[in-house]
C-alpha cells in the first residue's frame, strides 16, 4: 500500500446527512458547488474504502487537491466525521499526487521560504508567466506585504508570571521569514519576566498532515512532544492559530493523562498578555478590521486581547469567512481559491488595516489585499522601542 495507508481508516464515525457541515464549508459557499463540499468527500471517501481501484480516476486526482483545510466541516459535525482527514488519506494514498514537492517545500522551510519568497518579489509583474502568477504572489506574502506599523507601546507590564518557565513555539513563518514576529513575541515575554527554556522545535506538522505526509507528521510531533518532555511539561505558547491547531492535534503520548497535560499546556499567547497594559500611538489607525482564523482557539484570545486593547477602533471581524490559504489547495485549484478569499474581502475590504493571528492568514491576505488595505499579524503591531508618541486611548 502507498504511503499513507488505506483511505477510509480514517472514517471512524457514520454521517448521518444531517447538513450541518454544509453550512459551514468556505469552500461551498464561495462556489455553491456541493460536490466541493465536505459531505461529498465523506461519501467519496466511503467508496474508495470499498474499492481502491477508483483511487486512478481522474475525478479523485483533481478531488484529492480540493479541500481547504480549514476544519470547520469538523468542528460542526456532532459525529466525529473528519472531511479534511479523508482528504489528506485520499492525498497519502493517491499514487499521482505530489506529495514530495509539499515534503520538501514543507521540510526545508529554512533554506526555501526565506529566498524564495525574496525571489517572487524581485519578479515584475510583466515577466510573471499568468499560470505562476497567483502562486509568485503568495510566495512573495510569506514575507508579508506592505505590513503594520508599530502602535502599541507598553505602559507595565503585570508581575503574574514572573520566573514561570515557558516554551515558545515560533512555527516556520516566525521561525525563517517574519522574524520581526519572533522578536516582538520574545520582547513581550521578557517584560513579563517569564523563564523562557531554551527550544528546538521543528515545524508543528499540520502541513504535512494535510498534504498526505502522515509520517513526517508523526516524526516532527514526536521530536516537539520530546522537547516539552525535556523541559519538564511547561505551557508551550504559541502565537499562529494554525500551528496551535497543528499541535492540539497531536495523539502519539505515553497515556491520556499525558495527552491531557499536553492539550492544557498549550495557550495562545494573546491570552497570556491579556494584563499588560498598553499605550495606543496617536496616530494609530482609527479602525482596523479582524480576520478570525478557522483554526482560531475556543475562546478566540487573539480577538479578545485585540478587542480589551483597541476597543471601538476594532470595527468588523470577519467570521464566516475564510482567507483561502488552503495550502495545497492553493496551488491546485487556485482559481476556487480565489473565490473564497474574494468573500473574505468584501467583507473586510472596506477597512484600511486588517490584522489578525495566524501565519497563513497573514500570508494570504498580505498577498490579496487591495492596494490600499495593510495587512499583518498583531505582532506588527507592538512598538518594541521605548519612545514613541503615545496617548492614554484605550
Ligand atoms: S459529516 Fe457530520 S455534519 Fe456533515 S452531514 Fe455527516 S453527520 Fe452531518
Ligand atoms: S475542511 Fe473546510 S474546505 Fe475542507 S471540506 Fe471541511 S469545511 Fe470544506
């Protein structure tokens, strides 16, 4: 059997057709083409477990690119079907899918993303073949685009979590292209005097797991589950609502009271600062737009701690839509891609800034934004100096 192993394992739970996932498919409600939906994989996936041999059908091949990723279908069905696991099983054990070129491009994000990201912005726009177009310009969002401006200043910093040992995990986009991310993330770590553990986590897997690479999966989850072991089962705080998803998703530990322990130590970093208490730069945007991340955590801290800091400026938040990312997907079918980012800007393309807390997000949205639009990660948005003009507005 291909790597992978057999489609349909991963069908542990009946569907019941109840629709519920239907609702909340991006990709479906961009196209209104059910046969995108996530009911029609769980039904795919249900006659491939019967015969493989319909695995070679061309109609699999191009279905097997066709899923965001996004986890909603997931999120809503009360049966515990997984849509988007079938996918990447049917993408594991496809025999034409590509799944080296997302193995590599995912396992050498050191030495690739940083250049060629650089590369894809050297590009003009006039010597850009048309098909590689859409795919240049997500390469060149890696890097961000116009990005934020620092705003926000802390005024103090709470003495909550003085000396209290702490792993950050950056993930690949932190990691080797918007180290600046990196570098306000550690700032606000050592105002609040934490005892940040020395790390060497790999990416958190959620990419590869997507892209039908369970085992490579598996390795990088192992070595980052070592890495919290050595450290004595700190928090582990994470501040990409994908790789918070990623690591959530993580299963390979020696009990459940392990896996509990693991699960309750992984905290979205914007639920950490919730108290730090911040200046807003007087010429900070008067309204800013937010995009809610599909993978965003159950309380959503990344919007709280936006909304407790911002406030009234804080004017629309998308929810129901997604940025498009959906990383193989994205280079598949990237014209029903463009579909559903093209929701998520009619719905935020009014507002001049948008943040928001996941690295593909940024990276999408950076690549799509109207000319006019700055897109970034709130991380952006902390003014690691100490001057700077600043008014007490909250
Ligand atoms: S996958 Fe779940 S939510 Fe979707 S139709 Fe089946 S049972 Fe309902
Ligand atoms: S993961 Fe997202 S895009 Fe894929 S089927 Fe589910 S809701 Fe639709």
């Amino acid at each position: 059997m291909v790597r992978g192993g057999k489609v349909g394992t991963i069908m542990t739970r009946q569907c019941i057709l109840c629709g519920k996932c239907l609702e909340v498919c991006p990709l479906l409600n961009a196209t209104r083409r059910e046969e995108l939906g996530p009911r029609a994989k769980t039904e795919l996936s249900a006659m491939l477990r019967d015969d493989e041999l319909l695995l070679s059908g061309e109609d699999v091949t191009r279905l097997a690119g066709l899923c965001l990723g996004c986890h909603r279908c997931r999120k809503a069905c009360s049966h515990g079907v997984d849509a988007p696991g079938m996918v990447s099983a049917l993408r594991g054990a496809h025999p034409d899918f590509k799944r080296w070129l997302w193995k590599t491009w995912l396992t050498n994000a050191g030495s690739l993303w940083s250049s060629g990201s650089t590369v894809a912005k050297l590009i003009p726009k006039k010597f850009q073949p048309e098909k590689l177009g859409r795919h240049l310009k997500m390469l060149a969002g890696l890097k961000g685009g116009v990005g934020l401006e620092p705003c926000l200043s802390v005024r103090a910093f709470p003495k909550t979590y003085e000396e209290t040992p702490v792993l950050l995990f950056a993930g690949c986009t932190a990691n080797h292209v918007q180290k600046d991310w990196l570098a306000s993330a550690r700032f606000l770590l050592e105002g609040l005097g934490v005892h940040l553990l020395p790390d060497d986590f790999k990416c958190c897997g959620s990419g590869l797991r997507a892209a039908g690479c369970p085992h490579e999966a598996e390795d990088v989850a192992r070595h980052n589950i070592q890495i919290w072991r050595a450290a004595g089962r700190p928090k582990v705080l994470v501040f990409c609502a994908s790789c918070l998803a990623g690591l959530s998703d993580y299963d390979d530990f020696s009990n459940e009271p392990e896996k509990n322990l693991w699960q309750a130590s992984l905290t979205p970093l914007a639920g950490w600062i919730g108290d730090v208490d911040f200046l807003i730069a007087d010429d900070a945007p008067a309204s800013l737009g937010y995009h809610r991340p599909c993978h965003h955590d159950a309380a959503d801290s990344d919007f709280m701690f936006l909304k407790r800091i911002l406030g009234g400026r804080l004017e629309t938040a998308s929810d129901k839509e997604c940025c498009g990312f959906g990383g193989v997907m994205g280079l598949g079918a990237p014209e029903l891609a463009d579909q559903v980012t093209s929701q998520c800007w009619d719905r935020l393309g009014a507002m001049p800034v948008v943040v928001t807390g996941c690295s593909a997000c940024a990276a999408r949205l950076g690549a799509t934004a109207p000319e006019r639009v700055r897109v970034g990660h709130w991380l952006e948005m902390i003014n690691r100096g100490s001057g700077g003009r600043v008014s007490s507005q909250t």
